[in-house]
C-alpha cells in the first residue's frame, strides 16, 4: 500500500487523538473552573462590609446623646474605610474570574470589571490593614490590567496560578483581617445595644411600664437573635476565605500536574465546602 492510501487512516487517528485530547482537557479543568466560580461568589463578604458601614444608623436610636458625637464621628471613620475594603475584594473576585475563564472553553470581555475595581486601598492601623497588603493589591491589579487587556494571549491557568498566588494569598489575608475586624466592631454593637436594656429593664418597675417592659423584652430577644446570627455568619466568612486560600495554594503547589487526580479531588471537596458556606452565609438576620 502507497503513503498516500495511508494518508486518510493517518488523519482520522489524528483527529481523533485531538478531540481525545481535548475532551481531557476539559474534564481536567473543571475542578479548577468550578473552584475559581466559587471563590468568585464572595457576596457574604461584601453584605458584611455594608453591614459594617452603617453601623452608626443600627446605633444611633440607642445611644445617649452623650455620646452622639463620637459616634458620628466613628461613622465618618468607617464609611471613609468601606471603599478600600471593598476594593480588595473586587480584585479577588476579578481574578477568579479570569481563572475561571481561562480553565473554559468560552472566552468573554472582563475588560468593563477593570473600570470597578476601586481607586485601590490604603493602611490603616485600626482595621489592620498593612503596607503589604496595599502593595498586593497594586500587584493584582497591574497584572489584572496585563492579563485582560492583551486578550489573555500567552496566559494559561498555570501561568496565572503562578503569578498571581502571592498577591493573591495577601489580599486574602487582608481581607480575613477585615472580617475579624467586622466581627470586633458587631461584638461592640451587639454589647452597646443589649447593654441598654440590660441596665434599663431591671428599673422599670412601676406597673404603668409593665406594656413597655414587655415590647422592650421582645425587641431584646429579637435583637439577640440577629447577633447570634451575624457571629456565624462572621465565622463562615472566615471559613470560606480560609478554604480559597489553601485551595489557590494546593493549585501553585501542584502546578505540574493539575490534572492529576488527587489534585482534582481535593479541588472537589473545596468546592463542596464552599457551596455550603455560602448557603450558611445566606441567613439573613433582620
């Protein structure tokens, strides 16, 4: 038989070691696309920042005009904070994102998520926000910039995995801090709100005050609900930005070989994990 009669055989194996190889390819990958979706999906976290923002509107009907004015001017603190708070959070969002879309088959326009990432984020000792974390933030979005903008040409999940995990697991350390310190200032909310009416109740005794003990006891039950609520919610969020982070690391960790089982399982599981924190994080206190 001539070369040429081998010519069709020759290009049907080929064809079909190409599709072989691309079908692994995509199994490979949904692990890492599915983590990279999940880790996108950090709305508790920014339904925390909001919270932590308007804490003075929760406050205010409850403070003694004594101490109005602190806690006004702490309103103008916090609200001053919010902006760079969220902005780290965007920058880990977008990057899973771009994860997410270079572990897939389709390819689609980021470029509009740039324009809202945020004028950037600034140090601030009271929230814990460090010099490292405002340099990791820059880092992202340089490479951010870089990576959408070019079209995604020459990127692959290995080389943004690889480039991308440091300043990756600084802003996500930025942000646990940020948590914790979400969670400080609800305790701090939670002890001015019930203190009140742990100090006032006991001396209301006159029989005329028996209706509004009772309306005041109801509303601290109802109160202490939502605090119990919100001190698992700040536990889950930390929970949840723990799992992406060794999650990102297990990914730089194995960069040779991410297609590899073990890999993909553990990937799986972090995914499973995920999905249950966000529906844990989706009990919404009044």
């Amino acid at each position: 038989m001539t070369a040429r009669h081998h010519l069709p055989a020759l290009f049907a194996l080929c064809i079909s070691l190409l599709l072989g190889g691309c079908a692994t390819t995509n199994v490979s990958w949904q692990e890492v696309r599915d983590f990279a979706d999940q880790s996108a999906k950090l709305g508790g976290y920014a339904e925390l920042s909001t919270r932590f923002r308007d804490t003075y509107a929760r406050e205010q009907l409850y403070l003694p005009p004594a101490a109005e004015r602190i806690g006004k001017e702490t309103d103008v603190k916090r609200r001053a904070l919010y902006e760079d708070f969220i902005s780290a959070q965007k920058a880990v969002v977008l990057y899973m994102q771009t994860l997410s879309l270079l572990a897939g088959d389709a390819r689609y326009d980021l470029t509009d998520k740039l324009d809202d990432l945020g004028n950037g984020i600034k140090a601030n000792l009271e929230s814990g926000l460090e010099q490292k974390h405002v340099v990791a933030y820059i880092g992202m979005t340089r490479m951010l910039t870089r990576v959408i903008a070019s079209g995604y040409q020459g990127r692959s999940v290995e080389t943004m995995v690889r480039d991308g995990d440091r300043d990756l697991q600084t802003l996500l350390d930025a942000m646990l801090t940020l948590t914790r310190f979400y969670a400080k200032t609800n305790e701090n909310e939670k002890k001015t709100i019930l203190g009140i009416f742990d100090v006032e109740i006991p001396f209301a005794t006159r029989p005329q005050d028996r209706m509004l003990v009772t309306l005041a006891k109801v509303h601290y039950l109802n109160k202490s609900a939502e605090y119990k609520i919100l001190d698992k919610r700040y536990e889950l969020a930390v929970q949840g930005l723990t799992k992406v982070s060794l999650g990102h690391q297990k990914l730089r960790e194995n960069l040779g070989n991410l297609r590899g089982e073990e890999v993909r399982s553990i990937l799986a599981s972090y995914v499973r994990d995920l999905q249950i924190i966000r529906t844990g994080l989706s009990a919404n206190p009044n």
